[in-house]
C-alpha cells in the first residue's frame, strides 16, 4: 500500500501516538492466537460479493473550520433533524462541534459544545427513547500522556451536563455509545489494560447518572481498536471493530494490511459469537480495511457494515455490505481521488435512504461531508 494512505487515517492518531506508544506497545510479545469470543449462535458466513454502485447525492461540506476536522458521529433526531458532531482543530485547540440539518444538505452554524483545555477525539453520539442526547469521546491530556473515555448529556443538544470521566487509567480511546431495547446505555472502547489491546464495554442502567465496573469483551494477542456497536430491531447486537496482528504498532495502524473488520453477534450483550470477517477476506495481507460502523434499515431490518478500505485506491473509500443478507453486493460510497475515511450511517425517513457523513480531503484538507445514499 502506497505511503499516500497517511492521508486518510484521522489526524487524532497521529497526535496521540507518540504519547501513548509506551503504554499501548509494552508488552506485545505474546504467542497469536485467534480471537474467540463464546459461541452464541451459529456463525455468519459472508460472501465475497461484487461491489455494486449505489445511487448517491452529490457531497455537502458539513464543517466549516478553517483547519482539519475528523470523526464525525451523526443521528436522527426525534425532531426530524439529523445531528453531527466532530472533533475539529481550531486556533491550537482540539474540540467537539455540533451542528443539524432538517434535509442533510442545508446545515446550521456549528458550535462548540464543550470548552475545556484537554484535547477532544472520537465522538460518539445517540438520542435514547426519551428523547436526551448522550456523547461520548476520546480526552487527550497531551502533558500528562493519557486518554480516557468522557461522557456526557443535553437534553436539547445545545446545553450540554458537565462532563464525567468514564475511564482514568489513561489508556482508553475510540468509544461508542448506543442504547439497548431495555434502555440499557452501553459504552464500549478499546484499552491496553489487559496486555494487548482489547475492547471493554460499561453499562448504565440510570440513563447515564452512573456507570457499572467496565468488563472486557474481546480477550486475545491480536490487537482489537475502532468499535462500534447496535442492537437491531431484531433483539441481536452486532459489534465490529478493527482487528490487526499482534504487537501491532499504532504508529503503523493506518497502513497495517493485517487489518481487518471483524464482526461479532449476541443476544444479551454478553456472550458473544465467535468474530468473522465482515470485509473481504484478505489472506495475503494485501489492503488496508478500517474504522467500522454498523447500521440498520428499519423498515426490512437489514443491517449493514460500513467500512474505510485500500482496495479501491491508494487514499482510501467508503465500502458498505449487508450482514443480514451476507450474499449481497458489497457497495462502493465514494468515488474521488480524495481521501475519503470514517464514515457513520444513518436511515432517514425515506425507506431505503440513507445519510452517510465521512471525513475527506476532497477540498484540500480534512473536513466533514454529508450525501444521501440508496442501496
């Protein structure tokens, strides 16, 4: 893979790599083995499927800083309005902004949602039942080294509660958030606690005025990073993350090609299925595929993996597969010669749209950009 995938991987990790390589590379040197989750049901077998051009709106620039902005998060909200949020370098400083649109083409003037002097990562935003706004994220301390997970509530997206630390070990990143049928919020990210990298989930059952002893979820000398997670309107929760070989240097996560996107099942959250490999299967080590995200159709309860891969080109597209359905097409989302990364997903109200929002450097540098998608 040619040097120019730099260009696509979030600038986040580059600015905490050389903090964090003492903490997340010591002690790597395990035997591999593969990751097995317990057995809840029987395995997935996705096909190799053809990629398949999907109908898509032309691209909108969602966010407006002058300098780079990365990870975006988006929803539908109870009111109509769809939501972003992202991590956007502004005047030195690294914070989370936000802004909404009735259509995903028009968007409102973004803001800051919080002011603190820590630097802010990897967002991760939902609405639960009730209507509250939940945001979690990745808190850089550049002096001290450290990252942890933050959290916090709003309940119209612009107030925002003060902000409480989910981890303080100072080596956790790359959370996600989503709500479960029983109203359950669960918080899973990755962590070098256990030796090798590893993703960890904590739950509330007050809606987020507290937070359970984190459990950990993947065990394995592989390298687990990136979750993202869902229960489908089917009862089963579906969870990918990024899984590279082990002692995996995070200095060389954007270009590993040992990278691929795995996927696991559960029924409860808590015994999972052993993972596959939702991308293609890739045995010669030959592409880069990162950043997943799960979504689903609503009204079929589809649901879907998205995806940031090599195999398009040398800066890197949106890829998308049904894992409902695993011999579907597998679906081309961007096509330019830009870096196009990090995308989420989205249906909006219209069946069988969607609205994506990525990172892509399409005008120059990172920045945040919107379209509607039909598959």
């Amino acid at each position: 893979m040619s040097e120019e995938l730099t260009n696509k991987l979030p600038r986040w990790i580059f600015a905490t790599t050389p903090l964090l390589l003492g903490f997340l590379l010591a002690g790597c040197a395990q035997l591999p083995q593969l990751l097995h989750l317990p057995q809840s049901q029987p395995q997935i077998v996705l096909d190799t499927g053809p990629i398949a051009d999907p109908v898509l709106s032309a691209p909108v620039r969602v966010s407006r800083g002058p300098e780079e902005n990365e990870d975006p998060s988006v929803i539908l909200a109870r009111d109509g309005r769809f939501y972003v949020v992202w991590s956007s370098k502004q005047r030195g400083r690294v914070d989370l902004y936000i802004s909404s649109s009735a259509d995903g083409r028009t968007w409102s003037e973004e803001r800051r949602i919080h002011d603190v002097p820590a630097e802010d990562y990897y967002p991760s935003l939902i609405q639960t039942r009730d209507g509250r706004f939940h945001l979690v994220w990745c808190q850089l301390q550049r002096k001290e080294g450290r990252t942890d997970v933050w959290y916090t509530a709003s309940r119209d997206g612009r107030t925002w509660d003060k902000p409480q630390s989910i981890t303080n070990r100072g080596i956790d990143w790359a959370p996600t958030i989503y709500e479960d049928a029983k109203g359950i919020l669960r918080i899973l990210w990755s962590s070098r606690r256990s030796g090798s990298r590893d993703i960890w989930m904590t739950r509330s059952l007050d809606g987020g005025k507290t937070w359970l002893s984190p459990d950990q979820v993947t065990r394995s000398s592989e390298e687990d990073d990136f979750p993202h997670a869902l229960q489908a309107s089917s009862g089963e929760h579906y969870l990918v993350w990024t899984r590279y070989r082990r002692g995996s240097a995070m200095l060389e996560l954007h270009k590993d090609r040992s990278s691929d996107v795995v996927l696991a099942t559960s029924r409860d959250a808590v015994v999972w299925s052993a993972p596959v490999v939702s991308s293609f299967g890739d045995p010669d080590n030959k592409f880069v595929d990162i950043l997943p995200a799960v979504f689903q159709d609503q009204d079929k309860g589809q649901v879907f993996v998205s995806w940031t891969s090599g195999r398009t080109g040398v800066r890197g597209d949106i890829l998308a597969r049904s894992v409902t359905s695993p011999s579907s097409h597998v679906f081309q989302l961007t096509r330019s010669e830009a870096s196009d990364y990090s995308a989420k997903i989205v249906p909006t109200r219209q069946s069988g749209e969607y609205l994506m929002v990525w990172v892509s450097s399409r005008e120059g540098k990172p920045d945040i950009f919107a379209r509607r998608i039909r598959l």
